[in-house]
C-alpha cells in the first residue's frame, strides 16, 4: 500500500461533536465539512479509485503518488513504493519510469548506448545504438572496447567517425595500443568473428602526426604518429618492412597516412601496417574509459 505523507491531520467527516459545535462556527474550519447537500470530497489510491477518505489537501484536491528520484535525473524510481502527499516531498516527483535510479545517464528518452544495458528503460538492450550490430563489447578493468569488423570497406575517416558517435560520458575514439597485452587482448578478440585463416583488416588510431604527408619519405615506426586519443605513442607492433609508406611512388601518388591492424590466426604473421586513409579495411576498433557503472561486468 502507498505511505501517506500527512500535511495535517485527516478529517473524516462531520461528527456528532462537530455538529454540536456548530454555534461556534468551528465546523467551518473543517475541509470535510461542507454543508448540507454538498459533496464531500475523496480521496484516490494510486490506481484512481476511490478509498473513502476525505481529501486532506488545500482546496479538496486529492493526494498525489510521488516516488523518489535518487539520482536527479528528473525520472522517478518505477521500483520505489508511492508515497502519498499534497505536495512533492524533496527528493520525489510524480514520475516512476526510471529503471535504475542509481544512474542519472539510465532513465527513458536518452540515447541507448552500445554498451550491453537497457539505458532508456523500454526493455530493450543496444536495440537502436548506432552500428551496435556489427560490434562486439569487450571489457577490461579500465577500457572498454568496441570490435567492429564490416562486411563493407569504409575508411579511415569513416571508422573514426563511428567511434565518436559512441561518444557518452568520456569520449571514443579509434583505439590507441600501448603494450603487448593490450595487443594481444584485442588481436585474439577479433580473430574470433571470421573463418580459420581469413585475414581480418580493421582500422586503428594511430595516423601520421602532422597529416597528410606529401612526400615519400619513409616514416619513424614512433616520432612520425599520434594517437587520436592524445596518449603517447609508447608501443608499437608494425609488420617486418613496415611503416614503408610503399605506395607513395605510384603515378597517382597515395600516400600512406593510417594504421591497420591485420589479424589471423597466426600471430607470427599479425601486426601493423601503414596503408592509405582511402584504403578498403573491413572494421575498426574503438575505445574509451570504462564507467563501471555503465559498463558493468
């Protein structure tokens, strides 16, 4: 049952004593008490019916549900029991559709993330993120990644595009490496999609520190790069001969400002390489900083 918030006591009609206390004109003072033929006004449970009591409120107007609305995201708790009030108590509103009042960015009308979590309340998981289809989540302690292979070729300004629409509470970006580990975590994730011995090419972050190159000059494996993210380029795992900016020389003059990552099922042939921005790869990784709170185990 609802808890009732009492702004006073609850009249509950006239009584005997009140009628006799008419010549004192104390009934008047009564809100249940409204004359001779006139309706007494009721109140309502939470379903609108009505439960016989007279309307302890200014003006007979009835007692509102409220429900508590923990993290302020202006979304009541659609868990919490009904308190019963004329007015809001602080902390409450009218509205219990949140289905997590502990996170402000879960509640109905936000954006749903990719991220393995209802976080607009319809009951749905990832159902309308962007490109949530093709990706998969994987989790450390303090990253999350998202490994995107295509079936389409797209670019590497494409790829980097869809990592920032997963932008949410910290930014996304085309992902960065910094040491074998994180390497190998994301190499043996993306080996698991496609059939033994196909070769995977998907886009990571790293890109040519001052863009597009004009010359064909053979570029630093590290001093040369950058990583989108702004973190410092402290690992790098190119394939034998590589960054060699290989294609430069052409008639048309392509010049290989991007990083891939080729995976198989063979480590000892998976590495980097330095391929124009244009170049048909067939996925991307993203990354960010974990929320443990979104991104929940």
């Amino acid at each position: 049952m609802p808890r009732v918030a009492h702004p006073h006591r609850l009249a509950r009609g006239p009584t005997a004593a009140c009628v006799l206390a008419l010549a004192l004109a104390t009934c008047a003072d009564n809100p249940a008490f409204n004359g001779p033929g006139e309706p007494v006004a009721t109140t309502t449970d939470v379903g609108g019916s009505s439960t016989g009591e007279p309307a302890p409120c200014p003006n007979n107007q009835p007692l509102v549900a409220y429900y508590p609305d923990a993290d302020a995201d202006s979304y009541g708790d659609r868990k919490a029991e009904a308190t019963l009030a004329c007015e809001a108590p602080d902390g409450m509103l009218p509205d219990h559709s949140d289905c997590n009042d502990k996170v402000p960015e879960i509640h109905p009308m936000v954006i749903e993330q990719c991220n393995g979590v209802d976080d607009n309340c319809n009951q749905l998981v990832d159902e309308s993120s962007p490109n949530c289809g093709a990706c998969t989540v994987e989790l450390t302690d303090s990253f999350v990644y998202w490994i995107c292979p295509e079936k389409q070729a797209i670019t590497w300004d494409e790829a980097a595009e869809r990592c920032k629409l997963r932008s949410f509470k910290t930014p996304v970006r085309l992902t960065s490496v910094h040491d074998q580990a994180e390497y190998d975590f994301l190499r043996a994730h993306l080996v698991k999609f496609d059939a033994v011995n196909d070769e995977k090419h998907v886009w990571i972050g790293l890109r040519k520190r001052m863009g597009p190159d004009q010359t064909c000059a053979v570029p630093s494996p590290d001093a040369d790069w950058t990583w989108p993210d702004a973190t410092p380029v402290d690992f790098t795992a190119w394939l034998a001969g590589e960054p060699n900016n290989a294609v430069c020389d052409l008639p048309n003059k392509v010049f290989e400002n991007c990083t891939e990552l080729k995976a198989t099922t063979q480590p000892s042939v998976d590495g980097w390489s330095d391929i124009d921005c244009n170049a048909p790869a067939r996925g991307y990784i993203c990354k960010t900083k974990r929320d443990p709170v979104l991104f929940p185990d």
